[in-house]
C-alpha cells in the first residue's frame, strides 16, 4: 500500500486489518513458531493501533500528530 492509501483508511477497514492481526497471533501462539514471527506480528498489531487512533482523530475532526 502506498503511504497515501494508508492514510486514507477508515477506522472500520482497520480494525478489520486488526482483527486479522489478533487471529494470526493466537494461531502462532499454538503452534511452534520463531519468535521473529511472534515478534513481526506484535509490531505490526502496535502499528494498527497507532493507525486506527489516527483514523478516529481525523474522523473526529481532530488533527492527527505527526511522526
């Protein structure tokens, strides 16, 4: 995705992305897996976070803090 398009998703796409997230996290816990995975996953859970809190801001009408 390009930066562009990231910012432009809706709070509702994000959270599905999370969903997503989570789910293939408690797969990778039952099962025997590198910890990069692990690892790789959890950033990537933190980085939707941050984005949906910036979606909700912008849907808000708040203005999101830059990076």
């Amino acid at each position: 995705m390009a930066t562009e398009e990231l910012h432009e998703l809706r709070p509702a796409r994000i959270r599905e992305i999370l969903d997503d997230l989570v789910h293939q996290r408690q797969r990778l816990r039952n099962s025997p897996v590198e910890a990069a995975l692990l690892e790789a996953n959890r950033r990537s859970i933190v980085y939707w976070q941050t984005e949906l809190s910036r979606a909700l801001l912008v849907e808000r009408g708040h203005s999101p803090t830059v990076r």
